[in-house]
C-alpha cells in the first residue's frame, strides 16, 4: 500500500523515467524518453557519460556489469544508473520535444524550492 501511494506522488516524468527512491533512473530509460533514435545509443553514452569530462563515476553515475542488457543482433549495451542532477544535465542539453518537457519539469521544481525557501526565510526572526 505504501508503494501505491509513494507513486501516486511521483510526477509524470518521475514514472517516465522510473525514478527510484534514491532518486535515481539509468541511462537507457532516460535515453527511451528523451526519444532518441536506439542505434545510437551506446555512442551517446561514450559521448554524454563517459567521456564527460564534467561527470565523476561513482558519484554522476554508477556501473554494475549487472547491468548490461541485450540488445539486437546480438549486441549488448551497458546501462548505468544516473542520479537524477546528472540526468537533469543530460536531459536539458537536448534539442527535442521531450528535452523541453524536462527543462519545463526541472525548472518548474527548481522554482518551487526556491519559493519554499523563501518562504522559510521569512519566517525566521
């Protein structure tokens, strides 16, 4: 019952990108919503994961080699779980309908926060 109503909660793009309660997603779900075409994959990830020079492993983003998943003809792709400021990152850089929804979601919350700080700010003595 508690899971039912921690989703209830979640955003749309929380579900999207199934984040978990670390708040975190991987790579290839974050790649599926942002829609980019799947054979090219493995390319974005040498390119905006780990040739990013502005992304520490370990700390941006964690590889397990459980979790490497097939993918056709034979080929297989490592995945990797991103935290969700990383995926932020990534997400916002992009030049689709679906980078916009994220900048429009991550903004939105960014923009609450601070309100909520704000808010907090003015109740002190």
């Amino acid at each position: 019952m508690n899971e039912l109503q921690n989703a209830d909660m979640r955003t749309p793009i929380e579900i999207a990108l199934d984040i978990d309660s670390e708040g975190m997603t991987t790579a290839r779900k974050l790649y599926e919503f942002l829609e980019l075409a799947p054979q090219n994959y493995s390319r974005w990830v040498k390119t905006n994961i780990i040739d990013n020079e502005f992304a520490t492993e370990n700390e941006d983003y964690f590889y397990s080699s459980s979790m490497k998943s097939e993918q056709g003809r034979g080929n297989f792709a490592e995945d990797y779980k991103l935290t969700a400021h990383f995926a932020k990152k990534l997400s916002v850089k992009g030049n689709s309908e679906k980078s916009e929804q994220a900048r429009e979601y991550f903004t939105t919350v960014e923009e609450k926060v601070k309100q909520k700080a704000i808010d907090i700010a003015s109740l002190s003595p």
